[in-house]
C-alpha cells in the first residue's frame, strides 16, 4: 500500500489515542478483507491457495503499520 492508502490508518490511530487519552476504553478492530473477488483471482493467477495469498498481503499491511508507528487493533477478524 502507498501513504494515501493509509490515511485512514493515521487518522484512526491518532482518534484512538486522543479517546485513550481522555479516558475511554476503545476496542479497535480492522476487518480483512481476504476473500473476494480481487483475492480469489490473485491467488488463481500465482497458483496458489487463497490462505496463502492472502497471508502474504495481510503481513505486509502489519508490517507497513508497524514502520508508520501505528498501533495493532486488539483483533483483525478475516472475511473467511
């Protein structure tokens, strides 16, 4: 992902501290999306499963969190 996409991320993470901060408990969740039509041809077109296609991209996106300094939901349930 390129820095626009993770607009949203920045903005979430700095609305969850600023909540934090003034006392509130948050529960952040980020739902993966990692089955759908864009995941189902991408893991056909490298002939690979869905699971492992989809595993490759969503340890990207922690990492790219991670380097960005924002913190990990308490979960990141998947669409599958």
């Amino acid at each position: 992902m390129h820095v626009g996409q993770f607009r949203r991320y920045v903005s979430t993470d700095l609305l969850i501290r600023y909540l934090e901060f003034q006392n509130f408990d948050v529960n952040h969740v980020v739902n993966i999306t990692d089955y759908d039509d864009k995941t189902i041809s991408g893991a056909q077109q490298e002939g690979k499963s869905l699971a492992d296609f989809t595993r490759s991209h969503v340890e990207a996106f922690k990492r790219d969190l991670a380097r960005l300094g924002i913190r990990s939901p308490q979960a990141m349930p998947r669409v599958s």
